[in-house]
C-alpha cells in the first residue's frame, strides 16, 4: 500500500500547489482589471456572447463596476471550494486504498470496525467487489469529522497535527455556511465550534473575531492558512 498511499498524497499536494497558482493568477487579473474597468465610460454597455450567434442584452458597464467590491470574495470562496473538493477527494482515495489492503489481507483495516453492508445476489458482480464499493458510498456520506479521523487513526496514530485538522475542519464548516447560509454566521457554525465566536485572518492577517449574524469574508491570509494546514497534515500521513 506504501507506494500509492504515497502517489494519491503527492498528487493531492500537486493539485493543491496547482490551486494556489490558478488562484493567484485570477487575483492578479482582478487586481489588474479592477483599475482598467475604471477608465471605461459608464455609458459602454457589452454584450456577451452566449451561443452561436446568440448575445445577451445589452449591460451597461456601471452595473459591472458595482461588482468590483463583491467579486474578490467570490474569487477567494471558489478556491476555497476547491479546495475542500479535493481534501474530500484524498479523504475517499484513501479508504479505498485501506479497503482494499484489507480485503487483500496485506493489512487488517481494524479501524473501520463494524459496518452495515448492503450486497445484490442478484447481481454478476463477486461479493467483495460490492462490499467495497457498498463501503466507499457509504463512506462518502458520513458525519465529517468521522472521515478524518478514522484515516488520521492509520495513518497519524500518534495524534499530530490537531491544530491544523481542527482549522481544516473550520474551513469545511465555512464552506456549508457560506453555500447553505449566504455566508451568515449562524447557531449552527457556532455550535460545532463550541464558541461564541469564529476567529478568522482579515486580508492584512490580523485575527478577527466573528459572532452570530455577521458576514463570513474570507481572506488571502485565511485562504492560505487553510491551504497550509492540507500540506501539512498530508506530509504528516505521508510519513
């Protein structure tokens, strides 16, 4: 299991060293369209193109400019997404790795411990084909915190790195809130952070507090900060 635990890790750092450069190359052009916009008169209107032959109405520029101040925040929740996609991603790729340790019997997945398996003698496939594949959806829709940790508990026995499991998970509770919740913090956010608050790093990286009812603002220092903490605690399962 050695060489691909280690080749799904190395292409999770790849994937996410390469976000970090698809982000920054989409804040550089806003940074630089966001002074080029200014010297286009209000009375421009564009009309882009929407199919063949097919344009949109025409928009005129100053409703455009309206969005300079929303669009940085939009920029820094995509990549934040992404981010989480692929952390969601890696946590799947592993299971099965240790599924299928186990059903090789090359390594016991006593982690696991027990689980409901749902089989169809009724199809072609062999039983341990579906037993994976019953594990692996199942798997994808459990608590979160349980996915970590029955990896970490493999893979990290000695219990490292909890500082930055715990901001990873923050940055998964951000993501629902931000699509489920207009980005609001909410009762919910602060519960499964067991505080009255949630601590994030303005755009100069000074710590903020945050309580209910205010406005989630990601930052470039946040965004950073969470893409940190991935590496290290896939360099940490790496070994």
């Amino acid at each position: 299991m050695e060489k691909k635990l280690m080749a799904t890790i190395d292409q999770f750092i790849v994937k996410v060293n390469l976000l970090l450069k698809e982000f920054l190359a989409a804040w550089t052009m806003y940074d630089v369209g966001r002074d080029a916009i200014d010297t286009i008169s209000n009375d421009v209107s564009i009309a882009p193109c929407v199919g063949y032959n097919q344009r949109v109405a025409p928009i005129p520029i100053l409703f455009i400019k309206q969005y300079k101040r929303q669009y940085p925040h939009f920029i820094l929740e995509v990549y934040q997404n992404k981010l989480v996609q692929v952390w969601n991603g890696l946590l799947n790729d592993i299971f099965c790795l240790l599924l299928e340790e186990h059903m090789a019997g090359t390594r016991k997945f006593v982690e696991l411990k027990k689980q409901q398996i749902k089989v169809d003698f009724r199809s072609d496939e062999h039983l341990l084909v579906q037993l994976k594949e019953s594990c692996s959806k199942d798997f994808a829709f459990w608590e979160y915190d349980d996915r970590p940790k029955v990896i970490n508990n493999v893979l990290n026995p000695d219990g490292k790195r909890q500082k930055e499991l715990r901001n990873i998970r923050k940055h998964i509770l951000i993501r629902n809130v931000i699509q489920y919740a207009g980005g609001i913090v909410n009762d919910y956010l602060l519960k499964e952070l067991g505080s009255k608050e949630i601590i994030l790093k303005d755009k100069v990286g000074k710590q903020m507090s945050l309580k209910k009812d205010d406005k989630i603002l990601l930052s470039i220092p946040e965004l950073y900060d969470f893409l940190s903490c991935l590496l290290y605690v896939a360099q940490t399962w790496r070994g």
